[in-house]
C-alpha cells in the first residue's frame, strides 16, 4: 500500500521556483536543439549510405552494413556516448563533449534511419529502376530524380518519429558536461534543491518542443500527400 498521507502537489512542483528558474533552463534548449539537427543530419546521410549497402547485392557492401546495424541497435546510446568521450581520450582521441554527442546520436540514428530508408525505396515499383534504366538514366539519376523523392514521402512519418525520439534522447548527453535542456535542469535543481520541480519543469518544456515537430510533421505530409495517388 502507498501511504499519500501528507502528499501534496506543492510538494512536487513549486511554481514560482519554476518561474524563477525557467530563463535559465531554457538556455539549455539552443544546444538540444542543436545537437538534434546536427545529430539528425549526420544520420540522415549515413543512413541513406547504409540503406543503399544494406541493399546491394554486393556482400562485401552487404554484410559490413548489417553487422552495423545489428551493433547499433543492439548497444546502449549512453554507452556509446561514454566511449567516445570517456574511452577515446585512452586511445590519444579526444572529442569536445558537443562533437562526441553529435557524433554518438548520428552514428546511432543512422542504424534506425536506414531501415527505415531501405523500406521505403523497397516501396517504389521496381519498374520505376526498370523505365528510368530503358530511358538512359545511371544509377544515381534514377535515385536522385526518380527513386528518393517518391521514397521521402513513403518515410517522412517514421523518420519523424526517430527525430522525436532523439531530441527527448539528447537528455543523455548531459552525462558528458553537454548544456542542453536537461542538464541545466539539474543544476537548476542542485542549486536550489529542488530536483523534482526542475524534473518537472523540464518536462513541461520538452513537450510543446516536441508537439510542434508533430506538427510540422503534419504539415509535412499534408504537403507531400498531395502528390501521391
């Protein structure tokens, strides 16, 4: 049984200390902000690479990429994150806490995008490689001009909800000294003791951050969906 005698949502969220403290935690959000596109973009790339190695027909492009994907999905960010700030130092390679955050939440993303990628350009017709091939194109004409944008609106959804998942992940970063969101909410929360209302308050700020990329992503496909029949 829980005993919620004395309980009291005073208790658990000060509003004027979170008034009081809010500039300062969301001086946080430029660098979550930040680390999320760059994070994003590197992941994008990476995982249009992997997608397209994941499938080819060659093994020697094949079988590198999915034993990429299968370690990146099968290992923890956070983990990742020590290792390339903690663990690299050891090998005389030393990243600043942005650089290693950006390029951990990149590397990582990446496996994810490029399922996601690889399933939407398994989703054009196979026809469409088959026209452009007949009508002269190279391959990487057909991809560009044909394949990739009919596979973009395929795969806006889940890439949106991957970007989602990693803006609410550059959380962790603070465990590498990263000024972003959550980590000027714990030392908002170290200062005025007060952990749980800083906790809280950096909640109620990732979610209007977060509602608005749904948003946009509506508008997104909204846009899109008027192209596809």
């Amino acid at each position: 049984m829980v005993d919620l005698n004395g309980f009291s949502f005073g208790g658990l969220f000060d509003v004027e200390l979170a008034l009081e403290n809010l500039p300062f935690v969301l001086g946080g959000v430029p660098m979550t902000i930040a680390v999320s596109f760059a994070g994003m973009a590197f992941g994008l790339v990476l995982g249009l690479l992997l997608a397209l190695a994941r499938s080819s027909e060659k093994k020697l492009l094949r079988w590198p990429a999915r034993v990429y994907l299968s370690f990146m999905r099968g290992t923890p960010i956070l983990v990742f994150l020590f290792i390339l700030y903690f663990g690299l130092p050891v090998a005389g390679v030393e990243l600043t806490a942005y650089a290693a955050a950006v390029l951990g939440f990149g590397l990582n993303s990446a496996a994810y995008i490029a399922e996601v990628n690889r399933s939407a350009l398994n989703s054009v017709p196979r026809g469409q490689w088959e026209s452009a091939h007949a009508l002269g194109f190279s391959y990487w004409q057909t991809l560009r001009r044909i394949i990739l944008p009919q596979a973009f609106r395929i795969a806006i959804p889940p890439l949106t909800n991957i970007f989602l998942d990693l803006v609410k992940a550059t959380s962790l970063a603070a465990v590498i000294t990263v000024p972003e969101l959550f980590q000027k909410a714990q030392i908002a929360g170290g200062r005025t003791f007060d952990t749980m209302t800083m906790y809280v308050l950096a909640a109620l700020i990732y979610w209007p951050l977060c509602s608005i990329i749904s948003f946009l992503q509506e508008k997104l496909e909204k846009r899109y969906s008027r192209f596809v029949k």
